[in-house]
C-alpha cells in the first residue's frame, strides 16, 4: 500500500533549554528530568536520525520556551506545505517563529484565527490522516487542517478523532506498519478503527504507543518488550531509543522533530 508521505530526507530539530523542566507535563508523578541526561538521549535522536540519511537542522534551544524543542506541534507539513499550528496551551503559540525560516522552501500556510492546532495531534497514516480533537486541538483547527491539505491532494481522507485520556493523539495511538496501529490503552475515543489492526500495549508500556518510522526504520521506546516484539512482526528495520526524560515531560519519539 503507498503511503500518502513520500520518503523523509530532511528533518528539523531545537536543542532543548536548561529550563525544559519548565515545560507543561501531565506526567509530574514521574519525578523531574534529569537535564543532562536529557541531553546524552537527545544526542542518540539526533544521531538515529542521521543514520537513516536526514539532512538535520539543529536550531539553538530557546529558554522562553521550555516545550520548543517539542518542534513537530508548531507545523504540519504535507508534501510541500507547512501549516503553522496555533496551541491550545497560550504558553506555546510563539514557538514557530523560530522554526518557520528553516522550512524554506516549503509553502508556509496559516490559520484562522479560531483555529487550534498541535502538530502531535496530526497522525498521518498510510491512507488517511487522523487529526485528535483534544485540549490543545479543536474542531476549527481540524477543518483548517482538512482544507490544507486538500489543497495538495483533493481527495484525501482526513477524520476528526475526539479522544480523551493521553495529551495528543500520537501519544496514544500511531502507526507501525500500513493497517497496523498501536495503541496506548488509556488513551480513549469513540472513532472506529475498525479499518485497522490494532495493538493495544500494557499500561506499563502505554508512551511506547508513540513509535517513529523513519522510512524503513521503526523507532520504538526502549524498555518495552511488548511494543518492540509488536514492531518486529510487521517492520523491516526496527531500532530501540531511550528517551525517559523526555517521556516526563509529555515527549515522545516523533515529539522532537519535523519531517519531510
């Protein structure tokens, strides 16, 4: 089955700040990260991401913005378009202006002014594109997404999925293989995925929901068994990568970067 993103070759990143601890979490009964060690992982992204050929681009960490290096919810990017996203957390709508000079030259787009948008909302699967309706994303910001993207490929499908329980959709639910997904179990949704084979993981192991492909290579959070062996039986190429630290902050693997 195509897939409606073409290969990855570029990919931008933000170092995180001394003061990312700062940042918004849901996750404060994990305890505090650790900054340096935050950095040793970080360093093993960059570098995984670099061994699937990406061109990087690193931008200087921002301390007005403990979340900044959360980059992949300040754009959605399709094909040539970046649709710059405005949160729904007041704290994070400034993070763009960085970034938006290094998508050059991809076609910047806006929304409307009622629009809420999170890139980490945005899960782009094989032959559609499901967009969460949460906290951070609303109905408004959905349809603007929808147009967007429309724009590009009139046909596409894009669903509105309202979900509770996790903090974007793709930390609860992506997809590890075309009509394979994975799923944390404590994210929570009426959408039917009937349409797809789903792996629902143990509690334990809920944020490893959250996997990277990165063309034929799977990232999985390490430590987790089940997501990994669940990776294994449906992706050619599967690496593992710790990123605890980011895990307590509300991060993942497709968190810190943007790809295209």
């Amino acid at each position: 089955m195509p897939h409606l993103l073409p290969p990855f070759t570029r990919a931008v990143l933000r170092r995180p700040a001394a003061n990312f601890a700062a940042g918004i979490t849901s996750a404060a009964h994990l305890g505090a990260p650790d900054f340096k060690r935050a950095l040793r992982q970080y360093e093993s992204y960059i570098e995984a991401l670099r061994g699937c050929g990406l061109e990087l681009t690193l931008l200087p960490a921002d301390e007005r913005f403990p979340d900044g290096h959360f980059v992949e919810d300040a754009f959605v990017i399709f094909r040539d378009i970046a649709l710059r996203c405005r949160s729904g957390a007041p704290a994070r709508q400034g993070e763009g202006d960085g970034i938006a000079p290094a998508l050059k030259p991809l076609r910047l787009l806006e929304l409307p002014p009622a629009a809420r948008l999170d890139g980490g909302d945005v899960l782009f699967c094989a032959d559609r594109v499901l967009v969460g309706i949460s906290q951070r994303s609303n109905q408004a910001g959905y349809q603007a997404l929808r147009a967007a993207l429309q724009t590009r490929m009139p046909a596409i499908s894009v669903d509105a999925v309202p979900f509770a329980g996790v903090l974007h959709l793709k930390s609860g639910l992506t997809e590890l293989a075309p009509g394979t997904l994975i799923r944390d179990p404590a994210l929570k949704t009426a959408y039917d995925l009937s349409w797809a084979r789903v792996i629902t993981l143990p509690p334990a192991e809920g944020f490893a929901a959250d996997v990277l492909p990165i063309n034929d290579t799977v990232f999985v959070a390490a430590g987790c068994p089940t997501a990994l062996a669940a990776a294994r039986e449906v992706c050619p190429q599967v690496e593992t990568l710790d990123l605890s630290e980011f895990v307590k902050m509300d991060g993942g693997l497709t968190c810190l970067s943007l790809r295209w």
